[in-house]
C-alpha cells in the first residue's frame, strides 16, 4: 500500500502540472465556421472576420465574416452595422440592424452560378431574417453564433435554407 500512495500522488501531480500549462494561445485556436445548410452540418476552416470602424462622420463601426469551402467555390457571408467606433459583444436582428447575410455558389470563370441573399425576395416564400450574436471580439479573433430561416437566388427563383451556425476566425483588421 505504501507504493500505490505515492504512485497515486505522483499521477495526480502530472496531470494537474500538464493541465495547468496547457493553456492554448490565440495563435492555436482552431479557424472554424460551422453552419446548416437545407438541414446538413456543415464545417468550413477557411475565412476571416473584419471590424472596421467607418469614418468619424458616420460613427458606425462594420463588422464582416467570411467563410468558404476548402475547394473555395461555395462562400458564406454575414455583417452587421453598429452604431459607434467597436464591436461589442452582443445580439443583433435583422429587424434591427442591418444585417446581410449571403451565400454564393461560384462557377467557370469566377463567377456566380447561384447568389442567394437576405435582400432578395419571391412570391410565396417569407422574408430572411436572421439574428447574430458576437460573443467575443480579441485582436485576433472574433467568436460568436448565428440563427436564420433562409436566404432567396431571385435571378434563379431557389431558396436555401441556413438555420443556425457557429464561428471562430481570425480577425484581419
């Protein structure tokens, strides 16, 4: 029994000193942005966020994150305007804010083959509406959620469903 006592402490001690400097800094964190689409998960590890205060006159600060796919063919995008010079944490409606939200299928010759938008509009089908939620804003990094219905391709007349995500990617200014 005298063994398995300091054994015992031994193992304890480890893995409380392995856990204590594991502590993982911002240039570890994993680039993910994570969304529904037509009720599919789907996990995406390229893209960026953007905060760029505008200029003093407008005292609007613009937020943007951009996500793709690894072939980079399909893009998400949302963005918010705020009123003041940051970005707080916080939640954000469409029905408050402006708040565009996009997802674009890119083609032959870099261009788009399918555009749907939360501005767009078609008979039968309710407007988009989604809500964000900024929970973190760091120098490096920007994290936060998203919940919505759908978004519109009015030239092709489609709907796509993007109901919820999730986002942590590196913040480019």
């Amino acid at each position: 029994m005298k063994l398995k006592m300091p054994f015992f402490l031994l193992v304890l001690l480890t893995g409380a000193l392995c856990l204590s400097s594991c502590s993982q800094d911002d240039e570890t964190l994993p680039d993910y942005l994570q969304l529904k689409i037509n009720g599919s998960t789907v996990r995406w590890t390229k893209g960026a966020t953007e905060v760029v205060p505008q200029a003093p006159v407008t005292q609007k600060t613009n937020f943007s994150l951009t996500g793709n796919n690894d072939s980079s063919n399909v893009i998400f995008f949302i963005g918010v305007e705020v009123n003041g010079s940051t970005l707080a944490p916080g939640t954000y409606s469409s029905d408050d804010y402006m708040l565009p939200v996009s997802y674009g299928v890119v083609g032959a010759g870099n261009t788009f083959v399918k555009e749907f938008t939360s501005t767009a509009t078609i008979d039968g089908q309710p407007k988009p509406k989604y809500v964000l939620t900024i929970k973190s804003v760091t120098d490096q990094y920007v994290t936060g959620s998203f919940t919505g219905n759908l978004l519109i391709d009015a030239k092709n007349k489609e709907v796509i469903e993007i109901t919820e995500g999730e986002f942590m990617m590196p913040r480019l200014r």
